[in-house]
C-alpha cells in the first residue's frame, strides 16, 4: 500500500452546472491536490473537467493501490458535476454502467449496472459503537417496499437496507447511497424460520419512501402465468464469490440458467444430492464461472423480455453446495407469489390510506392511489 504523505483535510466545495448548487465535502489531502472520487477528476487535472460532464466512462482497477488508498479516488483538485434525465420505468438496466469503466480481472457488475438490487444490513450496537452487518440481498420493487427471502430477517433483530450500493468498501461512488431503516417485515403466513418448506418470501417496510433516481430504480414484478425455464437471466448481490472463496468488494453478476421445478428434480439426484422442491422454488445453474452461493439470500434473478426490460424471476434462497459449478442452486419462483405481493402492498396502503406521486412522461407528478400504484409487468 501506499502512504498518505500528507494528513490535512479539506473542506471542498462543488459546484451543480446546471442549478448553482453548492455541495460541501470532505478531502484528505495529497501530493498536489486532494483525493477526489475519480468520476469527478478523471485524468487527475482538474481542467479536464468531470466524466458526468462528457457522458463518457471512466477506467477503474478493482483492488489497484495508489496514494489514495482507494482505487475509486484519485489525486485531484476540484470538480463540478451535471444532471441528466432519468428513466424511472421499472426493470430499466443501466446495461453500460454508469460513470465508470471497470477494468478487473474478474466480471463483476458495472456500475449502477441492476439499480434494483438492495443491500439488507442488520444493525446491531453496543454503547456508542453502533454497526452494520451485511446479511443478504433484496429487490427493490415500490418506493416503499423491498422483497427479500423470509429466512434472512429474523422478527426480533433491526434491519436497514442500502440503494444505490455498488463498492462495500468505498465512499467514493459518483451517485450516493440512500440508507433507510426497515421499519416492519411482513412475511407470508406459511413461510418458515428456513427455507426449506417452501414460500420464503417477505416484504420489507421501509421507514420512509426511496428515492428514484439514475443509479436507484425499481425491478418489475411478473404475473403469475411468467415462466422463466431454459431462461439465461442474472443474479446480482454481494454474497461470497465462488472464484475467491471471499465475499466481493463490488457487486457480483452471475449469468444462470432457470429451470423449471420439474428438472431440478431430476437434476439434483443425478448429482447425488437428495433435494425435495417446494412448489413455489425453481433453481438456476452456473453458465460461466458465477454462482449464487452463502449471503446471496434474497438476492434477485433478473429475467430480461423482449422489450429490453427485465422481471423479478426468482430471489437466492439456498444453496447445495455453490462451489460444484454443476449444481444448480435454489430460488423463490416469485411468479408463484407475485398475487401475495401485489395483494399485501395493497393492503397496506388501503389500510394507512396513503396516496403516492407518479412520474408522468413530461416530468410532472400526479397524486395516485394505492389501486394504480403496484408495480405491474
């Protein structure tokens, strides 16, 4: 590693091009500058101007040490930064990735790349020392609302999940994240503390509703007629990658085959592995070197249809054994749950009679109710 020669932090300001508004930061200084997220000075002189500006990527080496000691920093001087409209349609992959060009020796997913995958935390704390565990993945499916698997929030624990989450280990990320504590879980009424019995879905109540915007979009929902067998779809989460033994810095994309309940049950004893389904579970197997393994739970598979857009296939709810490639790993079929989701977020906003802003097409909002607001395919 290399060392900060200079200790002195400084007091930024950046400045938005297009509303004049003035953003404060905080820099650690270095030799000739400060470091500055690497979006913001791409080439390490300020008169080049920010990447947000140029709607061009940047190069990034995950794990590269510099002076810094972040490979998403540089040494820089000053920046400003620019907006540009968004899509808020659900199911919209920033299929380039936003801001950067990640260079590593591994694929992983670009930046921004699945908007919709959450990171779920649980918090715990001991006097004045309160933290943050990373225990799975989610969807974000509605401003309120993310979906996860049942098994990964216990009732009595706290939990908050993270939008818009790419590098664990860096704050130096173009857009920011949004943490927003979860305030109730309400599980299906047949799920069980495992995941073994089959329905192992829940829905996360948020304390306060999500933010849309470039880097944090929702996934559409299917029907419950959507089958995915002999599907290539993605699954996205920051569980432990089977090529490293370790869990990721940067969010994983793992490319998966679907299959259907029928198959993976004559799959898994061709293998030596005595696996009984339930009815509402498919498993997906490995088409490259990626696969679902411990920590993905709740973690989506990602469908993409014929319009470009992708549905909410399945969520990571087991694994046999994820470092046999071969063997195929299990996931909630979401299209057999799709009316429970639907139904109870309808109840719930049917019972604290709340009304929600819609985006129309010209960037104007409009007050809807709870019967127009579900997330549909």
């Amino acid at each position: 590693m290399y060392l900060r020669s200079v200790v002195v932090l400084l007091i930024a300001v950046l400045v938005n091009a297009e509303s004049n508004v003035v953003l404060n930061g905080t820099y650690e200084a270095c030799d000739g500058g400060f470091c500055m997220p690497k979006h913001l000075c791409p080439t390490g002189k300020a008169d080049d101007g920010p990447i947000l500006e140029q709607n061009r990527l940047v190069t990034v080496r995950v794990g590269e040490e510099n002076e810094c000691g972040d490979f998403m920093k540089i040494c820089c001087k000053k920046s400003e930064r620019k907006t540009r409209e968004i899509n808020y349609k659900c199911g919209i992959s920033n299929s380039e990735g936003l801001v950067y060009n990640v260079e590593s020796e591994l694929d992983y997913a670009k930046y921004a790349e699945f908007p919709w995958t959450v990171a779920i935390f649980e918090k715990t704390s001991s006097r004045n020392n309160p933290k943050l565990t990373f225990v799975g993945g989610g969807s974000l499916i509605h401003p309120k609302f993310v979906v996860t698997t049942a098994h990964k929030l216990e009732k009595a624990h706290q939990y908050s999940a993270r939008f818009g989450e790419w590098n664990m280990n860096s704050d130096a990320e173009a857009y920011p994240t949004q943490d927003i504590e979860i305030e109730e879980i309400i599980r299906h009424p047949s799920s069980q503390e495992s995941a073994d019995d089959g329905n192992d879905i829940a829905l996360a109540v948020l304390e306060e509703n999500v933010i849309y915007s470039e880097h944090i979009r929702p996934l559409c929902l299917p029907s419950s007629q959507d089958v995915f067998e002999n599907r290539r779809c993605i699954a996205s989460g920051w569980g432990v990658d089977v090529r490293t033994g370790q869990p990721p810095t940067v969010m994983k994309r793992m490319v998966l085959n679907a299959m259907s309940r029928k198959r993976c049950q004559s799959v898994f004893p061709e293998l030596g592995v005595p696996v009984v389904m339930h009815r509402t579970e498919i498993c997906a197997g490995a088409v490259e070197d990626q696969n679902t393994c411990f920590n993905d739970g709740g973690s989506p598979l990602a469908c993409q249809r014929d319009d470009g857009s992708f549905l909410l296939a399945g969520m990571s709810s087991w694994v046999v054994n994820c470092d046999r490639l071969e063997t195929p790993t299990g996931f909630v079929n979401v299209a057999k749950l799709a009316c429970w989701i639907n139904d109870t977020i309808d109840a719930y906003e049917e019972s604290r009679e709340k009304i929600y802003p819609i985006l129309l097409d010209d960037n104007r909002f409009r007050f809807a109710t709870h019967q127009e607001k579900r997330i549909k395919p």
